[in-house]
C-alpha cells in the first residue's frame, strides 16, 4: 500500500478573523497557499515555502501554530499550519506569485494564483472548493484555527 502524497499550506488569519485567500488561476476557486512537499523537507518549512511562492508572504517559523495533518481526499492528505497577523502587516495588494504553470489550452506560463483578498464567513462557503470547504468548515478546522493564531497557544494537532 503506498502512502499518501502530502501537501502542507498554511491559513493566514487577520484581527477580523478574515482568512486571506488567492484565486486559482483558471478556476472559480479560491485557496490557501498550499502545495506538496518536497523530498527531505519537513512540513513547516512546506508550508513557508509555499506561501513565499503563491503569496509572496513572509513568516518566521516560530509565528505558525501546527494543526496538524488531516486527510484531504482520497490519496493525499494536507498538513495545515495557521498564523495570526493583521490586515495591515499582510495586504492583498502587496502579494505576488512567483509559482508558474503552463496554461491548458495556450500552453503560456501563467502564474499559479492571480488575486488576493481577505475572506470573511459569509464569502468562504461560495469560493473554496468542495474538498477546502469540508474540511475548514464542515469540519471546524478553521474556527479553531482562529482561536488558536489569535492566541498563538501551542495546542496538538486537530486532525
């Protein structure tokens, strides 16, 4: 049995709660900085990279709160970490994709991840994909999330 491919990202919450989120080029979704790990790497280190390559964020490692590896869908699982930062140390407008991929029908290198916003509640049940969606929300990863960034306690692992 082979195991599963892990992906790690990283949930960014403001003082309004607000989950600062990117829209994936060519798609209706929108999704944290999120990608699969690389050989030898462990996953905080993941979920810093991506959010330096997807965001153009900077975060030191002793900011992120570990929430643990949960089961994303089938044959991958995704490693989560959150930190707490306001809306004026991390602006939208400021973030950058430097992560490019070739574009299905034209073949042109787009990046990974063209917009950013802050999200609040009433927002995120229409723009995250199904499988971000079940596990943020149905699951109340990102109520605890929250809880957590805000107070930057050390808890184990939700999932």
């Amino acid at each position: 049995m082979t195991a599963n491919k892990l992906s790690c990202g990283l949930l960014v919450i403001n003082e309004r709660a607000e989950l600062l989120l990117g829209h994936s080029t060519g798609s209706g979704h929108w999704d944290l900085p999120k990608g699969l790990i690389d050989e030898g790497e462990d996953p905080a280190t993941c979920a810093l990279r991506e959010a330096r390559e997807e965001f153009g964020l900077e975060f030191t490692p002793d900011r992120l709160v570990d929430l643990g590896r949960c089961a994303y869908y089938r044959g991958k699982d995704l490693h989560l970490f959150a930190v707490g930062t306001t809306s004026t140390e991390t602006r939208p407008e400021l973030c950058r994709c430097t992560s490019y991929f070739a574009h299905y029908s034209t073949g042109r290198q787009v990046p990974e991840v063209d917009g950013f916003a802050w999200i609040g509640d009433a927002q995120l049940p229409s723009v995250l994909a199904h499988s971000m969606r079940r596990l943020l929300l149905d699951k109340g990863l990102l109520a605890h999330a929250r809880t957590l960034a805000t107070s930057h306690e050390v808890s184990s692992p939700t999932c």
